[in-house]
C-alpha cells in the first residue's frame, strides 16, 4: 500500500469534484499531470534516503 494517491484514484477524485462544482472535464496536459507526479515521488524518496546536505538542497519538508 501507498501513501500516495495513484494517477487514476488523482482521475477519479478529479472527475468527483468536477461532477458538484462544475469545470471542463477531463485533464487539459495528462503527460504535465504525469511528470509533475513523477517529479514529487522522485524528491520525496530522494529525501528520505540521503543525508542532510541532500534534503537541504531538496527544499523545504514536504507535508504527509
């Protein structure tokens, strides 16, 4: 199990919200989705596995 939302549950929630409150349906840019997913996953792992010099550079703590 992950602590992490998968793209497709990301989709699903997405489509929920969508349905209430209104908005154009779908994903405008799904690779900019993909790659921003990528990107946080690769920092956070990176962050909890190097030393502190690392996760300085990384940025501020994220929250989770």
């Amino acid at each position: 199990m992950s602590d992490y939302f998968t793209l497709a549950e990301v989709l699903a929630i997405h489509d929920d919200q969508i349905e209430p409150y209104g908005g154009p349906a779908g994903i405008r840019d799904p690779g900019l989705l993909e790659a921003g997913d990528s990107a946080f996953r690769i920092r956070r792992v990176g962050a909890l596995t190097s030393g502190p010099a690392t996760c300085a550079a990384a940025g501020p703590p994220l929250m989770g």
